[in-house]
C-alpha cells in the first residue's frame, strides 16, 4: 500500500473519532512505559496515538536507541485493536535478541471477565509482529493472559504468554515464554489522579534454546499534561540473563486520544 | 499485510460513522476546559468529591461524626481545583469493583453530563449546532449498557440527607452544572463569559455555607432555557442527580450488607441489571 493511501486513512480515522474524551490515565499499555499492560481494553470508540523515543546501553557496550508510534482503537466495547511500530539503531545486532526494528505489530485485545469484588479482570491479547522492518525474518505471533486486581490503593498486574516464532533460526526457540509482574499507585492519592507511579518485573526466556532466562526491573511514570495528552517516562535494567543484556534503557513519550 | 494495515484504519473509521457523529463539523470537544477554564476546575473539584464521596460512604457508611470530617476534607479539596477531570477508577476503586453496575452508571452520566456542556461551550455554538450535538450526546449515552431508565414512582429524598453537611456540599455542585448549562444555553459567545463567571463567584460563596435544603430537579429549576430548548437532555440529567441522590441515601446505613443491597434496589428502580 502506498504511503500516501496509509496516512489518508489514518487521518479519516482521526477525524471521525466520534469523541475526544480525557485519556484514561489507569489504562496501561505494554511497553509504555512499562513492559506490564492492564486487563484493560481502551474505552470503546476512542482512539490512541503514542510516540516515544528509547534509549538503552547493553552490558557489552553497544548503544541502541528509536523511536516507536502506536495506534489503539476501541473497536467495541470491551475490544481494542492496535497497531505500533518500533525503529532502532543496530538492528542486526538487536534482531538477533529477538528485538525486531520497523516491525509491525499489530494486536487485538479483548475483556474476558471485568473485575468484581471477588475476581481480577481478565483479558487476553493476540499479537500479530509483522516482518516489515531491518533484518526481519518472517511473522511471529504471540497469545498474552492479562490479570488485573485493584485494592484501594493501588492495582496489582500479571501478563502471561508465549512468543511463536515463525521464521526460526538454527539454535533458536520455537516458543519463548514470558511472564510480567506489576504494580500502579496514584503516588498522590486518590484525591489526584493526574500522575500515576508504575513498576514491575518481566521475566523472558531467552531466544537461544541453551540460552539463559533474563529477568528485568523497570519504573515509570504517567502524568498527565492536557486534557488529552498523557506524558510518560519509564527506566529499565536487565538484572539476569545473556552477556549481551540491556544494562539500563529509558523511555520518553507522549499519547494522545483523540 | 496491506489488507490488515488497511482494515486497522478503515475498522475505526466506520466504526465511528456507526456512532453518528463526525468531528470534521467543528472541534468542540473539551471547549469547557479549552474557553472557561474556571468553570473546568471547579466542575473537575466536583467530580472528584462525588466519587471520593461514594468511596467513602460505601467502605464504611455515613455517620454524623464521618460525615463532619468527610465535609471537611471535601470542602478543602474542592478548593483545590484540579486542571484535569479525576480518574474513576482510580479515585472510587472499591466501589468500581464492588458496585459495577451503578458505578458505570455514573461514569456513562459523568459522560454525558461533560459532552453537553462541551456542547454548549464550543466556539461555533448555536441552538441548531447545540440541539444536533446534544440529540447526538443523547443517542451514544442511550445506547450505553448502564444508562438510566425513569422509575416508575419518584421517592422523596430522605429527611436525613439535608442534615448531612457532605451532601449538602454535592449537591451544590449540582447546582454548579444546571447553572451553567443555563448560562451556556442562554446566551452568545460573548456574554457566556460574563454570565458563566458570576455563576462561579455565587458558587465560590455558597460552596462555603451551601443551602440546607436537598432539590435533586436541578436542570428544570435553575435552567429554564436549557430544559426548554433540550428538554430530554434536561430529563436525563436530573434523573442522574435523583439516582446519585438516592444511591447516597442508600449508603447511610452503617452496615455493609445493608449498604449494598440498598444500592442493588436503587440500581434495580432505574433499571440496571446485574
């Protein structure tokens, strides 16, 4: 499709959103600014852009950084569907990991129990990681479990799933297992919702069969900057795993519902 | 890959055709944050205090000794003035989860309630303008699982809510929103400003000693030219204010069980399932 024909449609998208309601703050996206996501979809009829920029320095030295955009629509009630694209320096180097650069992602991500006073909200996500970017070897596809708690002062997250990957290369895993573990809290209180403190731990198995499991930290923040616009910030290290691990990396960013 | 790029875009845009409203007629949406901003934070002070309110009262009921230091906490918090509307979610968690259905209700109401005023506060208002984006306003919030039906019979609201100093303090808020939809409605661009800020300096003022009775028919009292000229929108709004009215008259009890079934009777009158 031609670029052209691309941003066309995606201008008719934005202008006939049909409202432009405040950007949910709760609602987490995954890998903004943390790797955990709510079992959440976003608010049905409302659409999401996100722009970022990261940046990371892995323990052998070699410094990566890109930009990354996403799209999230809340198609119907209850189900989102979502599109984001990542550029990076060193793909090769990167792609290697497993982290693709100009891929595209697309996602669908659907409500299956809304949380009561006895159950978590449950929810589950199909990615879809089309080859589109630098030294991309074929489609990989992953199913994600979401769960999601809240007490009365903060929320608990898990993220369960598993990464097909279509196009394997010799000595790597067909299915890669990852599993994330988080926390949000409006670190002001209940009476000020306009920031939001986020931090968890992502355990990922790695994309070598004999390789070793990495297990990573990350923080961040969300505050909101505008009745539409959501800035956010996120600090990540990976405290196990291979020699060539993100010793730190950062994230910067902006989302915008229109 | 072209066909699922292209029904990624395509899928939004037909979706949001199905809604019946295109924004390509004018960007109105937040114009009460964008024009008068004023009126923003105190309506957003308000917004924050119903729902800290309903948190509040269904973790532990209402009590005359709770109710002094909730009135307390919640006069110097809306004095605050929050930029930004609150996040339910975040500000009412255990009721969001432990009272679904009224809670939505709310949260849909809340919707509502913005998207109107927004309405009546664009740069490019008129009564045609107005009528078609409120009629449209209408039509999303009927179209919500948890919008309100009308009870059959109206209850007379509990002698015990006009002693507590809280909800005399919400309901002031009430006033707050029909007030200025009045101001907005019945008048143009340029002396919407002057209107809408004495209505903020009057509730400036009784937001420090608010009257003592409890009205819940807010709109079709104190905005006469907005209930006549959007009279389902008016309906609407006041049954919204009758259903937080009586919710809150349902949390008095001091015992949680009765709390909730009290709420689940009040949800079942304006016709939430559960």
């Amino acid at each position: 499709m031609k670029r052209f024909e691309v941003l066309s449609l995606a201008l008719l998208a934005v202008f006939t959103a049909p409202r432009a309601g405040a950007q949910e703050i709760s609602n987490l996206e995954g890998g903004r600014p943390v790797t955990v996501e709510d079992a959440a979809p976003i608010e049905h009829g409302r659409l999401s852009g996100s722009f970022d920029y990261a940046y990371a320095r892995r323990l052998d030295g070699v410094e990566y950084a890109g930009p990354g955009l996403s799209l999230d629509y809340g198609v119907l009630r209850g189900f989102e569907l979502g599109a984001e694209t990542r550029y990076l320096t060193n793909p090769r180097l990167n792609a290697r990991r497993g982290i693709g650069s100009g891929d595209l992602d697309v996602h669908a991500l659907a409500s299956v129990l809304a949380e009561d006073a006895r159950r978590p909200g449950i929810a589950v996500r199909v990615d879809g990681f089309l080859p589109t970017g630098f030294a991309s070897h074929g489609a990989d596809f992953s199913g994600t479990l979401l769960a999601t708690r809240s007490f009365d002062e903060f929320r608990l997250h898990a993220n369960v799933g598993s990464l097909y990957v279509g196009d394997r290369r010799p000595g790597a895993r067909r299915n890669r297992l990852f599993a994330a573990a988080g926390i949000d809290t409006p670190p002001h209180g209940a009476w000020d919702t306009t920031t939001m403190g986020v931090a968890d731990v992502v355990v990922r198995q790695s994309v070598l069969t004999d390789g070793k499991v990495s297990m990573g930290l990350e923080i961040g923040v969300k505050r909101r900057v505008g009745i539409q616009t959501i800035f956010f910030a996120g600090l990540g290290t990976e405290i196990l795993g291979e020699r060539d691990r993100a010793r730190y990396r950062g994230l910067l960013g902006f989302s915008h519902a229109f | 890959m072209k066909r699922l790029a292209l029904l990624l875009f395509v899928v939004p845009a037909g979706c949001s055709l199905f809604h019946g409203t295109t924004r390509v007629g004018g960007f109105y949406n937040n114009a009460v944050h964008r024009f008068f901003p004023d009126l923003d934070r105190r309506q957003n002070a308000i917004r924050y205090g119903r729902w800290r309110a309903l948190e509040v009262a269904w973790r532990n009921g209402i009590s005359p000794a709770l109710d002094r230091d909730f009135a307390e906490t919640l006069r110097l918090q809306m004095q605050k003035l929050p930029d930004f509307p609150p996040d339910a979610r975040l500000s009412a968690p255990r009721f969001a989860r432990e009272a679904a259905p009224a809670f939505e209700a709310l949260g849909a109401a809340d919707e509502l309630e913005k998207e109107v005023e927004d309405a009546l506060a664009a740069g490019n208002a008129s009564p045609v303008r107005d009528a078609e984006r409120i009629e449209a306003a209408l039509r999303r919030y009927n179209r919500q699982p948890r919008a309100l039906s009308e009870p059959s019979a109206t209850l007379t609201s509990p002698a015990r809510m006009s002693d507590l100093s809280s909800a005399r303090l919400l309901l002031t808020g009430d006033w707050l929103f029909a007030q200025s939809a009045e101001d907005l409605a019945a008048s143009d661009y340029g002396e919407q400003r002057w209107k809408v800020h004495a209505t903020v300096e009057r509730y400036d003022h009784e937001i420090v000693l608010p009257a003592p009775s409890v009205r819940t028919e807010w709109y079709r009292k104190y905005a006469p030219t907005f209930t006549s000229r959007h009279p389902r929108a008016a309906e609407v709004l006041d049954r919204v204010t009758r259903f937080r009215v009586e919710i809150f008259a349902a949390l008095l009890s001091g015992v949680p069980d009765e709390r909730a079934r009290g709420v689940e009777r009040v949800e079942a009158r304006f016709g939430l399932a559960r």
